[in-house]
C-alpha cells in the first residue's frame, strides 16, 4: 500500500521562494550578480531521475524536478522514430561528400555546374545584387508575396500582353520556388476539392510523390516514358487521359520532363489539351525549367500557350531556380487561371490564408532579385543570353556524350540523349549497373539512370560503356 500510495499522493507543492535582495538587481549588470551556488552535475541528476522514473514510473517525482531529458530517455517519447528513409536525389550528393576519392563525379545533382564542376551564378544576378545592396529594405513581404515578382512572372509564364492578366483573372502567390509552388497548390486542392485526386506521370520528380502525399490527396498515375524507345509514350498516355474520371487534376511538366527529358511535340500538346477538354480536366502545369529547356522562355511556355488558347483553366508552379540559378533563394511563383476577376480574388486570399500558418510570408532576397531583372528590359536581356548559353551549352554536350559513346564503339543507340531535352539524360541504366558505377569507379547518381550533364565526359562515357558491355540493355 505504502509504495502504491506513493503513485496516488499528489506531489508536494514547492516551497513558497522568497525574493532574494539578489533578484532585483538589474539586468543591464550582470557582473553584480553573486556567481550562481554550486549544482549537481547534470548527469548525475539525469541518471537519478531516469532510474527513479524506471523503477517507479513517470508519476514518481513531482514533475518540476524532473530535468526534461532525463523524461525523455525514460519514458522513450520518441523510441519508436526510425530514421527516415534517403531522398533518391538529395541523399546521392550526401554519399558524395562523403566519398573520400578524389576520381568521384557527382552527375546526379540537380543543378548546372561550370566546366570545373563549380556553381554558376549569372552575371545579371550580380547585378541585380549590386543594385539591391544597401539600397532597399529587408522587411516583410505581404503574405501573398512581391507584387512586382508576382506581375513579371505571370509576363513570363501567360505571355507579355496576356489578356487574363489584363482581365485580372489569375490568382497567383510568390512560392517558395518550384516545390512550395505545388506545395500551396495540392494543399489548396485538399481544402477546397477534398475528393479530388491528382494525376501524376510515371515516372516523375520524387518530391512530387511526397508533395501530394503530405497534402494527403490521392495520386493516381498515367503513362508518359516508353522504355523500349526511351522516348513519349503518346497511345498510352492519351488512353490515361481518357479513361480518367471527368474532370480530373493532371500534373504536367510544361517543358524538360525531369527526368527523362522527353517532351510531347507541339502537335502531341495540342492532342492533349483537346482531350482535357473533352473531359474537363484541370492540368497543373510544373514549369520549373523555363528557358533552361530549349534556351527560349517563350518556347519553352508552348503547352501553356496552347492550353489557354484552347480556353482551359489552368495552374501552373514556376521556379527561378534552374533558369535564374537562384535554387537557394527559393524564389518561385504559383498562379490559377479563373473565371472572372471576383474569382480570383477569393482564390488569392485563400492561397495567402494556407501559407500563413506554414511560414507566414516568403522571402525577400530572390524576389527582388527576379523583379529586378524582369522589369529592366536591358537585364533582361542579359538573362535572356545567359539562360540561352546554358541550353546550348547542355545540348552540346549531349551530342558529345553521344559521339562518345559511339567512338568507343558502343553497340547500343544513343539517339534517345540528343532527342532529350533539358539538364538531364534518362540513361536507361538499371538500379544495379548505377550501383556499380558508384561502388567500383566513384560515379554517383540517382538509382534510375537520371544524369545530369556536366564535364568529364570522356571519363564518363568510358564508365558508362564498360558497364553496359557487362550488363547489356534489351
Ligand atoms: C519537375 C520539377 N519540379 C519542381 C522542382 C522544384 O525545384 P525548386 O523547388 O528548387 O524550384 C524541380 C527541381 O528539380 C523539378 O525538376
């Protein structure tokens, strides 16, 4: 009875503290301040506490005593977490950084690199930097983001003289670049078409998996690669279009499909925006590629072009992070064409009410950035030309990887590199010739054969070559 009565008596209050002279003095002096009385060593308190609360439970000491690690280890509150799984993509630049050979590439990153492998950062980005610096405010954002970035995104994305931003028909909302773009957008799709699902291509980029999953909306998948001609599986994917319920929300990429790099033609897209309409299906356009793909913003925005022509709703996620090298400023944008004016007002607020509790509003720095060299028709400009010298210089070299691989005497076709588009090649490369690439010769990337071009081709082609002569593709 006496060791149960001790889990029933209510704890002992603390004594009541007296106010020492001691606690009056003022912070501003510190130094005055007698040095605080000796304490038990941390850890012995810990471990007294944690074996107290072994043997007679949580309840066993009045809860101000118990330091709060102590709690913690006891009554493992957090035992059953399991580490994460990796990111397919994120967690091959860690292995990287922590392979200690000097010979190690890494082609599985998704970011442009110089010839020395080095991050390139656009001399209109400095520039724009130069004019920020000591010039304009860092304060808050409005919750919907930089007016200014907002209306040149939407010039770029809907075209210059777009008459739904004359009509003011589009909601849009600065994102936190490309992810948290479709991020507001799927979490907006719960809250106010919570029985929709979304339609996503196989295969696509990981994190759209993940963004759709964690805004808890169904996903369904529809056909896009075809692996034997490693090219557009075009039957397939307009039967997908077609026997999805009315409509229904499909994630396209607008440009660069990442990672095959394959696009529909322009015939192709047109094909698929008249079956959208036929069903009534809302497209969701992920552009984070503009520009980046053929070098040309303008080309590049074709599907959205032809969507709103055909007189579609749509959404669409922009990012600055390929096409401005921007990727940590997380400058990006989400739009949704609507109806009318009144529509997109409502639709707006609504957007700025789901970022509120996740990060209140977005960042500063990359907007101004953007908004910086979009409404300077001479900085433009020279984006124009840089965004069009890194196209040309990834097409380039896709031919070389091509020549390559054909010089060394490869049996196989390499057509499907240069008929990609993009920074990265869908190598066709199963799960375990990758695995070999890393373990015996220090090549990483990502487990589905996503690589993204860079320097040391030869080296590269060798590799590559060798370990396909071993293992030949079907
Ligand atoms: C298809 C696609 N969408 C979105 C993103 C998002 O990129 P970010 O959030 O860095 O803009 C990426 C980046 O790799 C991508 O490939």
């Amino acid at each position: 009875w006496k060791r149960n009565a001790f889990f029933f008596s209510p704890a002992k209050p603390p004594p009541a503290r007296r106010n020492k002279p001691t606690d009056f003095l003022p912070s501003t002096f510190p130094l005055l301040r007698p040095p605080p009385p000796p304490r038990r060593p941390a850890m012995a308190l810990y471990r007294r506490a944690a074996s107290a609360i072994r043997r007679r439970g949580a309840g066993a000491l009045p809860l101000p005593l118990l330091p709060a690690r102590a709690m913690a280890m006891a009554s493992s509150l957090f035992g059953h977490v399991e580490p994460a799984p990796k990111d397919p993509i994120l967690g091959v630049t860690e292995a990287f950084l922590a392979d200690p050979s000097p010979d190690k590439v890494n082609v599985g990153v998704g970011a442009y690199r110089d010839d020395d492998g080095k991050p390139v950062v656009l001399d209109c980005v400095r520039e724009a930097e130069r004019r920020i610096a000591g010039n304009l405010n860092m304060e808050y954002l409005p919750m919907g983001g930089s007016i200014h970035m907002i209306e040149e995104s939407l010039k770029l994305a809907y075209g210059e003289d777009s008459e739904f931003i004359k009509d003011k028909r589009i909601a849009a909302v600065q994102a936190l670049s490309g992810t948290g773009a479709c991020r507001l957008f799927a979490d907006f799709q719960k809250r106010f078409l919570p029985d929709s699902q979304i339609y996503i291509p196989t295969p696509t980029w990981s994190n759209h998996h993940n963004i759709w999953r964690d805004a808890q909306v169904p996903q369904r998948t529809f056909s896009y690669y075809h692996p034997e001609s490693r090219g557009l599986d075009f039957a397939g994917l307009m039967d997908d279009i077609k026997n999805a319920p009315n409509g229904s929300f499909f994630l396209l990429h607008a440009c660069a499909h990442n990672p095959t790099g394959v696009d529909p033609t322009e015939e192709q897209w047109r094909e698929i925006s008249y079956q959208f309409k036929l069903k009534n299906h809302f497209p969701f356009f992920d552009m984070a590629y503009q520009g980046f793909a053929s070098g040309d913003p303008e080309r590049d925005a074709k599907a959205i072009r032809i969507f709103l022509e055909d007189g579609h709703q749509i959404g669409c996620a922009q990012s600055y992070a390929k096409n401005m090298g921007l990727y940590g400023q997380r400058a990006g944008c989400l739009s949704i064409l609507c109806e009318d004016e009144m529509q997109a007002v409502a639709v707006k607020s609504q957007l700025q009410q789901i970022a509120r509790p996740m990060y209140s509003n977005p960042p500063v720095h990359g907007a101004l950035v953007v908004s910086i060299i979009l409404s300077d028709p001479e900085l433009k400009n020279v984006w124009l030309g840089e965004v069009k010298g890194m196209a040309d210089r990834i097409i380039g070299m896709r031919k070389a990887l091509r020549e390559n691989l054909e010089k060394l005497g490869s049996p196989l076709s390499w057509e499907h590199v240069t008929n990609q588009i993009g920074m990265f090649c869908y190598s066709g490369m199963t799960p375990e010739q990758v695995d070999r690439l890393t373990s015996e010769y220090h090549i990483y990337m990502t487990r589905n054969g996503r690589i993204r071009y860079q320097q040391r081709l030869e080296l590269f082609s060798f590799f590559v070559l060798f370990i396909i002569s071993l293992a030949p593709l079907v």
